[in-house]
C-alpha cells in the first residue's frame, strides 16, 4: 500500500514536471543582465516603420520594468525592415550568445514583402511581439496576447493593452527582471 501511494505520488510529480508550464513562456533560461536595453533602428528603415518601432519600444517602457531607450551609440537591439520576400515570417528575432545565455546583443527583422501591406497599428503590434522576444519571452497560444504565435493573428484578436505588451507579458517580465540592476 505504502509502496503504491508512493509510485502514485512519484508518477504524479513527473507529471506535472512534464507539462508545459510557465517556464515554456520563455525563449530559453537567458535574459539581458540589466533592466536597460537600449535600441536603434537601422539608418535604412522606412519612415513609414520608424514611428511604429519607437512605439513599440516605448510601450515596453511605459508598461514594464524595463527601461527601453534609443540610443544610436550604446545600443544592444537594432531593428531592420527590409523585403526579405514570401519566406512564411512577417517578424524574426535573434539574440547573441543564445536564448539561454546572458544576452549581450540582438536584432529584430522586419519582413516588408508583407508589412509593406500592414497598417501602423499591426506594424506596432509586430515590432511590440519581436521586442518581446528580444526581453526573453516566447509565444503563448492565447490569441489576444501579444505574445501569441502570429503577431498579425494577435492583432486581428485585439490586443487588450492598445497594441502594447499586456499584463501576462509584463509579469513575465518582471519575474525574470525584478531583481535585476538599471
Ligand atoms: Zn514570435
């Protein structure tokens, strides 16, 4: 009995290791080592982008922890939008060392073979979700969130904080940054 109550009690507890938990929220066990990750955007972006990658920035910024300023000089982020062509992506992000590293630089792409088709609000909801990933956050299957799979599905869905990061992305970020220096 004693035996099977303990089979029972160690199955359960593999278990519920194996579901996807919170943790998958995450692009991996990374993340910057400060609360301040300053971007520029490539010289060569559209005007027409510009406005709505500084939104996104400053979204984050209003709405988290995070302090996300332009700076030209000491930049950890860049943005570039460039037609990359019909490649099934509008967005991509990527950071150097890895996801699961200290992250000490990164870029987002924005694809505009597609955006070029986008009104400002979806461009803002697209550079919001790439920055996402840039602070360490991967995707969630709730389809008003920010963070969903496709960006343009989430803002089909409606956002709930106004095309910026809402409160499920802003706790996240503050689990993984709150103790973290500016
Ligand atoms: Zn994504």
């Amino acid at each position: 009995m004693n035996k099977l109550v303990k089979r029972v009690f160690l199955g359960t507890l593999l278990i519920l290791l194996l579901i996807p938990g919170s943790a998958l929220a995450y692009m991996g066990t990374g993340s910057w080592p400060t609360r301040t990750i300053p971007y520029k955007i490539s010289s060569d972006v559209p005007s027409s982008h510009v406005t709505p990658i500084n939104t996104a920035a400053s979204n984050w910024q209003a709405k988290s922890i995070l302090r996300v300023p332009m700076d030209n000089t000491n930049y950890k982020i860049i943005a570039y939008v460039y037609s990359y062509g019909t490649t099934g992506w509008d967005g991509q992000a990527f950071i150097n060392p890895g996801w699961n590293g200290v992250f000490t630089s990164g870029n987002i792409q924005l694809n505009q073979t597609y955006t070029n088709n986008y009104s400002s609000g979806q461009i803002n909801v697209l550079a919001s979700h790439e920055l996402g990933h840039e602070f360490s956050l991967d995707h969630v299957n709730v389809n008003t969130n920010l963070m969903y799979t496709s960006a343009t599905g989430a803002y089909a869905n409606n956002p709930s904080l106004a095309n910026g990061p809402d409160q499920s992305n802003i706790d996240r970020i503050y689990n993984r940054y709150a103790v973290k220096p500016y």
